[in-house]
C-alpha cells in the first residue's frame, strides 16, 4: 500500500499545479471506505489553497472548508488537464480550473472526506490520534525514546501503530531497523537511549531518502504524473528473503509479525 514516502511523493507532483483552482465540478463513483460527508454540489466555487499531508492523509485546505484523501490499499492520483473518461476504478474526480485529480482505487479502501476545519470531529476522528510527523520539527530523538519505554510490543509492530511516529509502514519500518542494526522482535521498552537515537536518526533518514527516489512502486504506485518510484531498487532487507546481505552475507529472513512480513537480517540486527 502507499506509505508515507508515497503520499509525500504524490503531493509534491501536483500540490504546486492545483493551488488558486477553483473547484467547478465533483463526479463520485462507486463508494469508497468512508463516504463524502457532504453533497458534492456543496463543494462547488470552493478554492483549493494548499495540499498538505498529515501521515498518510492528504489534505486539500479549500476555501472554505478541508478535503482529507486517503489513497488506502491501491488508491493513486492523477491530475491533469484532461482526463480519459472514468474506467470502473475511478471513484472520484474533483474537476477544477486548472485540471481534474482522479482518485484511482481498484481495492477502493481509500477515502475522501469533507470537513469544515481541521478540529471538527470528522477531521479529528481521523487525525487526532496519529503521533508525530517523523520529518518534522517535532520529531524529537529524546521524546521519540521516552515513548518506547512506555510500550513493550516489539517495536516493528510499534513502529507501524502510527501513534508513537506516524507514517512509517511496513517496508520503511524493515529498512529503519536494519540500518540501526536493531532486530524488529527487540521490545521497545528494551531499547536504550543510544538505539533509540540511531533508530530515530534511520526512520528520518529512509524515508527521506525514499521520497528522493520517488517512493516505492512494489505493484502499480505512481505520482500524480503516472510516475513509478525507485527506492526499492536500494532496500537493503524488504523484500530479499534468502537473499544474501549486502552487509554480511548472511541470508535475509523473513517472519510474520501482526500477518505483515518483516524482513531482517539476524547478524547485522541484534
């Protein structure tokens, strides 16, 4: 699924284009995960200001009013001046003066969701809970610590709960770990401050660096301009198992944690 590096790249390759348009026209499909919140003729005259991101939430500040989109399992965008006529997974297209962005969703476990601010209750509902954004300011290394001490699941799976940093999925979680040299199984209460920096230092690290590359396209993800991405060419662990480390040597392996895979290498991760 698009992770954050995905949605970071997906904003950048359309947030520029679409700020100042003026929406003139809303076709919805069929229904996504979580339905509008609104007529769609409410949306109509509405200026898109500014698109965002909060973890993996995209958001489209209008005037009036906040646009929230969620690409989900499969969800992609495509913002163009002109788009083909709407194929059986394009389940919403919000038409404006300067183009039309699609939301593509074969799965159609994504969403996009109207709310009149960002601290009404359907913009909290989705947003209050998630932790802090890893390439921000706020992303402290010593706070980042402190809150692992607090949970003693393995810190894979904390890593991709969302409420302690938000936004590192499945594959950038494996590749954090393995360049702190910490094996996803350790308990995060266990950590030491030490590791717990080396790890908050990889998490920013991976994912800036997977968002120079474009994101990951594992499947079919692209940027709003039908780009693939390329970080997966350079992982290190996700997606290698019984292939050799290109550390040690040793074999990559592969567990289930929570029905995700997890992939790591037993002698460089301790």
């Amino acid at each position: 699924m698009p992770e954050l590096p995905e949605v970071e790249v997906t904003r950048l390759s359309f947030a520029d284009r679409i700020a100042g348009a003026r929406i003139v026209g809303v076709r919805l499909g069929k229904p996504l995960r979580w339905a509008l919140g609104c007529e769609p003729e409410a949306l109509m005259g509405r200026v898109v200001r500014a698109v965002r991101r909060r973890g993996k939430y995209l958001l489209l500040d209008l005037d009036p009013g906040l646009l929230m989109l969620h690409l989900g399992m499969s969800g992609s965008l495509r913002f163009a001046s002109d788009q083909p006529e709407a194929g059986p997974h394009d389940h919403f297209d919000l038409q404006t003066t300067l183009g039309i962005l699609r939301l593509n969703d074969p799965r159609r476990f994504g969403a996009v969701v109207w709310a009149p601010h960002e601290a009404a209750p359907e913009a909290v509902k989705l947003l209050g809970r998630l932790g802090v954004e890893p390439l921000g300011e706020g992303f402290d290394a010593a706070a980042f610590h402190q809150a692992l001490r607090r949970r003693n699941a393995p810190i894979k799976q904390v890593l991709l709960a969302g409420d302690v940093v938000v936004g590192v999925g499945n594959i950038y979680a494996s590749e954090a770990l393995f360049s702190a040299g910490i094996r996803p199984t350790t308990r995060a209460a266990r950590i030491s401050a030490a590791r717990a920096a080396r790890l908050h230092a990889a998490v920013r690290q991976v994912l800036a660096r997977a968002v120079e590359k474009g994101g990951s396209t594992l499947r079919d993800f692209s940027n709003a301009h039908g780009q693939a991405g390329y970080f997966q060419l350079e992982a290190m662990v996700y997606d290698r198992a019984g292939q050799a480390c290109r550390v040690c040597g040793a074999p990559i392996r592969l567990i289930r944690q929570g029905q995700r895979a997890t992939y790591y290498c037993a002698h460089c991760q301790t």
